[in-house]
C-alpha cells in the first residue's frame, strides 16, 4: 500500500503496477463492524469495534462503540448484499468531520470477533440456534457498549527436548 501525494506519482504507480486498485485515502477512526445475518437475510446484530491499535493487520487493542449511524450504516450495507447469511464484517472510517465512510466488506468472522462476543453478542451460538430452527432474540443494543480488548504477544521459551 502506497499514499499517492500528486498526480505525477499516481501516473508512475499505474505504469508500475498492473492493475493497481487506487482509493481514497480516508483518515479518521477505523471501526470494523460485526454483522449477523439471518437465513432470511435480516440483520440481527451489528457491533461496531473502534480499532485503537493493529499489528500487521490485526487488532491488537480495541472498543465497542455504540454508535447509531455506524449501525445503521453497516445494517443497510448489509442487507443491500444479495444472499448474505452468517457473519459479516464490514470496515468503516468515520472521517473527523463525521461521515462514514465504508471501505471493505468481509463474508466471514473478522479477527476481532472475540471482542464481540465477550460484549455479548456471541455469534457462532447464535447461528447454531438459527440454524436449529430457533429464534434468536437479538437486537442491535444487546452487547455492552465501551468494552476493550487488549491483546498482546509473549514469548516462551523452552528445551528442543522437552517439545
């Protein structure tokens, strides 16, 4: 990933890179949103995740964010997908003048997840139940709001001969 700062950059990285994606570049708070999909496809539950820190690529302290627009921004998103059931993950910025602003939409659990379901919205029983026929009383607030998750790498060492 590169930052592109003029127009004479972006003509040497299209000659330089074969079908080079450029975006936007968007600066603000990154969120990725868990979104659960119901076989009918109504969205159940989204929890926006505030990514305070990443460490190559994943989320290594993080929030829940009860924040409507957001919600809402991911729910329509969402459920403009043709077919979507399970979970969704959904990235977002909300730029610094208040507009959100989506960028990526994952058909999976994102590695946040954990996250999510410690805040009580625990997906993978909640698809179990839907897909055993019972109804599942979700609803967007159901998760507690302001929960963090910190995460952190530790080393072990040990003897060849003990592994």
């Amino acid at each position: 990933m590169t930052k592109i700062r003029n127009a004479e950059e972006l003509k040497f990285f299209i000659r330089y890179v074969p079908d080079a994606i450029v975006q936007e570049f968007i600066t603000g708070e990154e969120y990725k949103m868990d979104i659960l999909v119901d076989p009918s496809g109504r969205v159940r539950s989204v929890v926006p995740r505030l990514r305070l820190e990443t460490k190559a690529g994943e989320i290594s302290k993080g929030v829940t964010v009860k924040n409507i627009d957001i919600i809402n921004a991911g729910k329509k998103v969402v459920e403009a997908l043709p077919g979507a059931v399970g979970c969704i993950t959904v990235q977002c910025f909300l730029t610094t003048g208040g507009e959100i602003k989506l960028i990526e939409i994952n058909p999976r659990f994102g590695g946040g997840i954990p996250l999510s379901i410690k805040a009580g919205a625990n997906f993978p029983r909640w698809i179990i139940e839907m897909y055993r026929g019972r109804d599942i009383e979700t609803i967007t607030d159901s998760w507690v709001d302001g929960l963090v998750m910190l995460r952190y790498d530790d080393e072990i060492f040990t003897m060849k001969e003990m592994i």
